[in-house]
C-alpha cells in the first residue's frame, strides 16, 4: 500500500495538516499515531482516487494497531488479503476504539474506568497509597497485562493504567488527580515525556518512578545464560537509558518471554518481582520518615582513580556543588554538616585510594597478614592478573 503512494507529492500536505490539527495541545507531534490516522483520514478526503482510496486504507491501519485487541487485528489482516492480495476474505469491520487515549483497566473483572476515584468507589477499601502501573494499550497490551495481572493479584494497593503511545502522561494527570499515589512503575520503553504539556506532571506527583523491565522480545533462558548478566544494548537504551532520562530508576528486568510448545509466551521472573515490590515498600516507608532519620549517599566521579582526578566533570565544579547540597540538606532537616569545597577536597587527598600524590604518612596500609588474606579471597584469574602486572610472588614493595 505504502509503495502505491510514494509518488504523490504527500509531504507538504501531512505537514500542513498535522500542523493545524492539535487535539488538546497546540504542538505538533509527529510520532502520535492518532494524530497522524486523522491527518491521513482528512487527506483522503482530499484527493481523488486511487490515492484516497489508498490513504485511507494507510489510516485504517493505524486504527487498527493502536487500538491492539484480536478483533482489531483480524480486521487489520483482512483489510489487506482483500484490497492488496486478491484474496476473499470477509470485510474488514470499522476499527474498534478502546476507551479512549487512557483508561484505568480492572483486570479481575475486566471493567474500564475513567477515573480512580470511580474505581475506589467500585472496589472499596483499596489501599492507599496507590501504586500505578503503567503500560502501553497497543501491540504490547497482551504480554504487558500478564504481568499486569500477576502484580495486583500479589498486590491490593495497585491500579493499571493503559494509554495509545505519547498519552501516558496525561491520561496519568486526568485520571489520577486526587488520588493518593505512592509509587508509580512504568512497564513502557521509551521515554515518558512527549511534549510541552507532560513536563510538569511527573513533578506534580512527586513520587518515585520506577521503570521495571519487561523484556517483550527476549527469552528468559537467554537473559539468564548471558555471560554479560545484563539486557542487550536495545533494551538498555531503550528501556534503561530513555527512561533515566525522565527520572525513572530501578530498572530490574522482571518478564521475558518462555517457549510454550513452539510459541513465544510472556512469562514474569518471580524473584525479580518480589525484588521490585519489596523496594516499592521500602520507597514507601521513606515518605514517612523524617529527614533527620534518612542516609543519603553521594557518589562523586573519580576515573581514572587518583586525587588529581577527584569529583573530576567538564566544566563542572564538583566540589563547590557538593558544598551548595550539603548546605540544601542541612536547611531541609537531615543530618548532615555543612562543610566547604576546600575540606571536602582536602579530606579525600588526606584519605587517598592511591598514594601517588600523598606525602607523609597518610597512605592506607594494613598489615602483610591482612593483605594476604584479601589477596587469596580474589577470584583466580583476577590474583594471576595482578601476579601478571607486578611479577613475582606476593606479598610486593612499593617503593614509588
């Protein structure tokens, strides 16, 4: 279909009309599919056939996949046996809208509602703080909503969020605007803020985000038998890296997929969410602890190691920063001194982790004894490295 519409001159004419149409924002936003579905269903009013014919096809489509349910997609496939491959197949009903651009979805009993509040009157006695999950309405939803599922079942105090891609943040602004919400998790990949209108909102709620992830094309077995322990570098830049961005943190793969009888299936790694909702409760109970009571580390650049290298950062004064937060926390409650830029640096150069610079007698040594018993501790390779650098046998002499 696409390859039929190449050589009309489109271009001008989505970018004039995508331009003026703005469904609540006045920014233009060309990654919204909806917005481009209704671009390309005005388009088609405007030519003449057979581009019309085919643009609106192009518009069905999207239709169809943003709004991901079976019928939607039998309706999709149909559409393209019939009009692009000649094969009769029944007609392709309209494109069945899913509630909106978000809804808060109950999956026990399978209700939509348009509002917490209209879901905390249904199910009485929720727990509050609420903890929303977050997920994508589309081609995601099926193996998003087993994860879904297993979460609120372990889980009372947890409400479902389904938004169209680039309307999560709003639908979570609408939908949850007076309720109490302590956490929120993001099932999603990509980042969270899509326009103007989404910078604020996750200010407004002033909770931690956590980014769990949900690995939707990657196997169980494979993630647990790379040598690496990690995600892939798609999933780390999507799912890790794009997220951060926004301020989401925790991103602790918690779903892949499993091989059922030559099908692919989402299947949830329980440890890992235990993990994730055990540090939820931890999130939680430091919303009621007081800033005196709280520890708070603050980890400082220094690569390659040496004082010389000390809160190192282009164009940055590190350690000054450092002063100015100490100073912020110390006015907000906690227990911390407010020191300056000069004791800070002087502490680490008086406390070195290498004697390279240090003068006196202030390295950190320990005894033979004790340096021995560390160095048989390391893994084998890692002795026969450091064998392999300083030759000989250990213990070794440092003379400079």
């Amino acid at each position: 279909m696409l390859t039929r519409v190449r050589n009309y001159e489109l271009g001008g004419f989505l970018t004039s009309s995508v331009s003026t149409y703005n469904d609540t924002i006045k920014t233009t936003n060309y990654f919204d599919p909806k917005t481009l579905s209704h671009v390309l269903h005005e388009a088609s009013k405007a030519l003449s056939d057979p581009i019309s014919h085919y643009v609106e096809d192009w518009a069905l489509l999207i239709d169809y996949w943003r709004n991901w349910r079976k019928e939607n997609i039998v309706n999709m496939i149909r559409l393209v046996l019939r009009n692009y491959c000649d094969i009769a197949v029944p007609a392709p009903g309209p494109p069945i809208e899913l509630g909106g651009d978000y809804w808060i979805e109950d999956y026990e009993g399978g209700y939509v509602y348009h509002s917490a509040d209209e879901l905390l009157k249904q199910r009485g006695g929720l727990k509050s703080p609420l903890i929303v999950l977050m997920a994508y309405s589309g081609q995601s939803y099926d193996k998003a909503r087993k994860v879904i599922t297993h979460i609120m079942k372990r889980r009372v105090d947890t409400i479902s969020l389904l938004s169209n891609y680039g309307y999560t943040l709003r639908g979570l602004k609408e939908l949850f605007n007076n309720a109490d919400v302590g956490a929120i998790l993001d099932l999603q990949w990509f980042r969270l803020i899509r326009n103007r209108e989404d910078e604020g909102v996750l200010l407004k709620f002033n909770v931690p985000v956590m980014n769990p992830v949900v690995m939707y094309g990657r196997d169980i077995d494979a993630w647990i038998k790379d040598p690496t322990g990690g995600l892939s570098p798609v999933e780390v830049i999507y799912a890790v890296a794009m997220p951060e961005v926004d301020g989401a943190i925790e991103p602790i793969p918690i779903a892949g997929l499993v091989d059922k009888n030559g099908v692919k299936a989402m299947e949830v790694i329980q440890d890992r969410v235990d993990r994730v909702l055990n540090r939820v409760d931890k999130w939680l109970a430091l919303r009621h602890k007081s800033n005196a009571s709280k520890r708070i580390a603050i980890v400082m650049y220094n690569y390659p190691p040496g004082e010389e290298n000390i809160g190192r950062a282009s164009y940055l004064d590190t350690l000054k920063s450092v002063e100015v937060l100490l100073r912020r926390l110390r006015k907000e409650g906690y227990g911390v001194k407010a020191i300056t830029a000069e004791a800070i640096k002087e502490f680490f150069v008086k406390n070195p982790n290498s004697g390279r610079w240090s003068a006196g007698t202030d390295y950190v040594l320990v005894d033979q004894t004790t340096y021995m018993d560390l160095f048989n501790r390391l893994r084998p390779e890692l002795r026969d490295k450091v064998i392999k650098q300083w030759g000989g046998e250990p213990p070794w002499q440092y003379n400079g």
